[in-house]
C-alpha cells in the first residue's frame, strides 16, 4: 500500500469546543490592552492563530510585532486552558473516534495535524477527549501563518514519520472549511471536506475538494487507505 499522509484540521473537522477559542482570545485582548472588541469582525474559522492576533491587534491599533503577537497569544494559551476545563459545550465530532481507531491501526498511514491553532493550543484542544494520543506530528499555526505551508510542513513530517520522501507519499487534507480545501489544493494534495463545522456541503462542494461528506461517519475509510 501507498505510504499516506493524513492531514486532519481540528476545529469543526475533530471537536467543537463550544467557542472556547474565541472566548479566550477575547480575554487575552481584553487583559493585555484593555480590549475585548478587536475580534468582532475576524472570520476565525480556517484562520491561524497567528493571522487571527495580527488581525486583532492591527484593529486596536497595536503594532503587530512577532515579539508581540507570540507574547499575547502567550497568554491567550492560559486563558484557552482554563476555559477547556470548564467547556461545557465540548464534543468530539460525529464519526471522529471509529475512524481514528481503524486509521491507527495501519502501519503504512501517519497521522497528523493539519492545524492553524498553535501546536500548544492544539494539544491542549485535543486533550479533554484523549484525541492527542492519535497524532504525534502536524502542521501547525506556531509553525506559518500560511495555511499552505503549515500543511506542507506537515506532510514534511508525516513523510519522515513514514521514513519516505515526500514525494514518495500520497498526501490527504481533512478540514472544514473553504481554507483547507484551496489550501490542500495549493500543495498539491487530495482533499476531504466534511461540513461539521461552519460551512454547509453545497459552499464546500462549490470549492471542488476530492470529496465532500456531510460529517466524518460518511467517509469510508477505504477513501484513505
């Protein structure tokens, strides 16, 4: 069997966190500037974390240094997670769990994340459900802002996972919304869209992924395998 690259985005496409993401950067804003309107008008979903507090901090009129941006999504982070301790709204999304149990256990597969939350924030998203035992590598919004190049990032580890070049590996998206499927598309890789998250099948299907599912328990896994 090929060698394969799965790419899985988190939220809308694992777990719905019940808007704890948004929440905490609000606070993070709030308790750094004083601010907790600068992400009012920021479309967050298939968004880095990174392009979402640049975003943020140029609408309060902040400069958007690196030093900066990193330094308040510091604190986002402990905010993120005091928040996931008390989410009462969080759920691992439908057909999630049976498909990363029957992925796992195929030698030839490597999954990862393909994620533009900081790879911190994604773990930390991952944990309450026990999701991050299944991925050891991704792509991540600490590593680009660039949602094209975070993925490539990825695949990057996923083929060293797989101990194959790139090339050599077959490489799948999994995501959410209409910037993971341009995104997939851009590296050069399949793309699965599943519309569990904030975008209905039609808008996803108008972008041409590979595939489109209502939610992950359509998806035969033979697609992936």
């Amino acid at each position: 069997m090929q060698p394969t690259i799965l790419l899985f985005d988190l939220d809308g496409t694992l777990v719905n966190t019940g808007g704890v993401g948004r929440k905490a950067f609000k606070q993070s804003l709030a308790h750094c500037y004083g601010r907790d309107d600068a992400c009012d008008s920021i479309e967050f979903a298939g968004c880095t974390d990174f392009a979402i507090m640049r975003q943020a901090l140029e609408a309060i009129e902040q400069e958007p240094s690196p030093e900066r941006i990193q330094s308040t999504l510091d604190v986002y982070l402990g905010f993120l997670e005091e928040r996931l301790q008390h989410a009462s709204d969080y759920q691992v999304l439908q057909g999630v769990r049976p498909l990363l149990d029957a992925l796992s256990t195929h030698s030839h597969l490597a999954l990862g994340l393909g994620t533009g939350n900081v790879e911190k924030g994604a773990k930390l998203k991952l944990a309450p459900a026990k999701l991050d035992g299944f991925f050891s590598f991704g792509g991540f919004g600490s590593d680009a802002e660039d949602r094209t190049l975070l993925l490539d990032i990825g695949r990057t580890r996923g083929a060293k996972k797989l101990q194959r070049s790139a090339a050599e590996c077959r490489t799948i998206v999994i995501g959410d919304t209409p910037r993971d499927v341009i995104a997939a598309k851009e590296l050069g890789a399949e793309v699965i869209a599943v519309a569990s998250g904030g975008y209905d099948l039609s808008t996803l299907a108008s972008y041409a992924p590979t595939h489109a599912f209502e939610t992950l328990d359509e998806l035969a896994i033979e697609l992936l395998i």
